[in-house]
C-alpha cells in the first residue's frame, strides 16, 4: 500500500496548517504514518518545537510523552490478546515472559509484606488492579 502523491500533498498541506498560527496549541507536529508491516507510508514535520522556540520541528525531535506510553503498551497487548497470543486471565504465561512477577510481594495493611496467594494476571496489570490477595478489610 502506498498514497498517491496527491494524498500525500494533502496531507502535509494539513500538518502545516495545524502549525501554521503561533497563537494555536499546536506549535509543531512530526507526523508518521507506517502500514501494518511497519513500512513508512508518510513522514512530515512543521511548525516549531515549542511555543517560545524558533527552532524548527523536524522528524528527528524527540519528545517527552510522559505517561502516554501506558496506552500504546494497554493496545498492544489487547491487539495480541484479540490474536490469542496473550491470554487476559492465564497468570503461568504472564510469570514466563515477566519472571520478577512471581516474587512479588503484597503489602498488608500492617506494613507487612507476604505473598501472594494468588498470580497475577494481565488483567490485572492493564486495569491496574494487580491485588493478588484479597482486599484489605476494617
């Protein structure tokens, strides 16, 4: 697959466009578009690399993207998980490829710390629910 060069002008037409007004909460974009064999169908950077930069953006620029990487990490496994490469609930595959998760630790409600009783899933680390032992009750 590949775009037409007429796509490929509109599409940079659009990137610059977004960039083009100072006063815009977008001073500068690097844009990449690859296909699902990861080969790049469209590369282009515009505007500038900040608000009070006047250094242009290029396809170079790195960012800090904080915790953005927890989404692309959540659909990545659910794209493997709908391949049935990975399972949500099998906690034996998740200690094969993560083996630092069979020693972990719970954190009781005295400050103690026991283990688990139960192994955690990828369930459990996607909704950020990895409790492997019962809640703490009052």
């Amino acid at each position: 697959m590949s775009f037409s060069e007429q796509k490929i002008k509109a599409l940079r037409q659009a990137v610059d466009a977004a960039c083009a007004s100072p006063g815009t909460d977008v001073p500068g974009a690097s844009v990449v578009v690859v296909d699902r064999n990861g080969a790049e169908l469209f590369a282009h950077a515009a505007g500038q690399r900040g608000a009070e930069s006047s250094e242009p953006m290029t396809l170079d620029n790195i960012f800090w993207i904080a915790s953005f990487t927890k989404m692309i990490v959540g659909i990545a496994c659910m794209q493997l998980v709908e391949k049935g490469v990975l399972m949500l609930d099998d906690g034996e595959q998740l200690e094969k490829l993560c083996p630092e998760l069979r020693d972990v630790k719970v954190l009781m409600e005295d400050g103690s710390l026991v283990d688990k009783k139960r192994k955690i899933t990828l369930r459990m680390l996607l909704t950020h629910t990895g409790i492997a032992n019962p809640p703490f009750t009052r």
